[in-house]
C-alpha cells in the first residue's frame, strides 16, 4: 500500500485520482501484495524439483501432450474435481518438469502443494513412524491439495515399504 500511496502522491495535482479511486487503489495494491506473499510461500513449501512454467512447456503429438490438453490442466480444476494425474512416458521425457509445472501453477492459484519423489515420500513416512510424528506428516498430507509423487513405480513396493500391508502368509496383499 505504501508504494501505491506514493506512486499517486508523486502525480502531478490534475493527475491524481479522486479519493474513491485512492482508495481503490490502494485496497487492490494491498490484495496483489498478500496473494504474491501467499504464492511465495506456497512455492517454497512445496519443495518443486525445477523452476518450471506451463507456458515453457513443450507440446507436440509425439509427446502425447497438445496445448488444449495443457490448457486443460492449467486452470487446476483437477484439484476441485479430486481428480488424479497420471504423467507417463519414456525417461528424460519431462515428466518430472510438466509436474512441476503444473505445481507452480497450482501454487499460483492458492493450491498447498507437496512434491516428494517416491523414494523421500517413503523414506519420509518410515522416519515419522519411528520418531513418532506419524499422525503429523498424515495431517500436513491432508491439508495439502497437490501431492506430487514423482518416480512413482521406478521400483518395485516391497515387504518393507508402508504401504504394503501382509496378511499372516507374509505375501502382499496388493
């Protein structure tokens, strides 16, 4: 607000605004202040791998990916819906970059968003079983509208993962 206040102040007398357009102003200076400060904030506690734009995004039909389909994608109506994303294709691919594309882009529509590779994701969740902030990491999972899990299904899920639970014949059950 006070850069807007004097952004006005230093308009000649016939240039300055009247005091509802003042006010106007200064009220849509604040609000643009707190949502980039929110945004910030958001993009730091998301931890995105790469500094990626969907507008640097490469689509071609040999990628499987068209600008409608991003375009699709770019309004996070996904997340609304409880929609989930699956993003294949062959490595070094840009995966990981659309994903983090589409964090960033999340970000800067007020989304929470988390981006863990599965190896941290799982590592995470053993450690907060251990040291007993189980129930923590569960709540900071819940509160967040975009988890990304990147590198999903590079490796197999085994006896010792979270997530594979085992009826008394020891094999998986899923």
């Amino acid at each position: 607000m006070a850069d807007a206040y004097q952004a006005v102040l230093s308009l000649a007398v016939d240039q300055q605004p009247s005091i509802h357009q003042f006010i106007a102003r200064l009220s849509e200076s604040e609000l643009q202040h707190r949502a980039h400060l929110k945004t910030q904030a958001y993009l730091k506690q998301s931890k995105l791998r790469y500094n990626a734009a969907l507008e640097q995004v490469y689509c071609n039909t040999a990628r499987n990916l068209t600008h409608d389909k991003l375009l699709a994608i770019a309004d996070c109506g996904f997340i609304e819906r409880s929609e989930n994303i699956l993003i294949t294709g062959a490595t070094g691919c840009g995966k990981s970059y659309l994903a983090c594309a589409i964090g960033r882009q999340a970000c800067s529509l007020g989304y929470k968003t988390l981006y863990l590779g599965m190896t941290r994701f799982l590592e995470k969740i053993t450690q907060s079983k251990l040291d007993g902030t189980y129930v923590k990491m569960l709540n900071l999972i819940e509160k967040t509208s975009l988890l990304i899990i990147d590198d999903f299904g590079l490796h197999p899920l085994d006896n010792i993962s979270p997530f594979v639970l085992t009826a008394n014949t020891g094999r998986p059950l899923w």
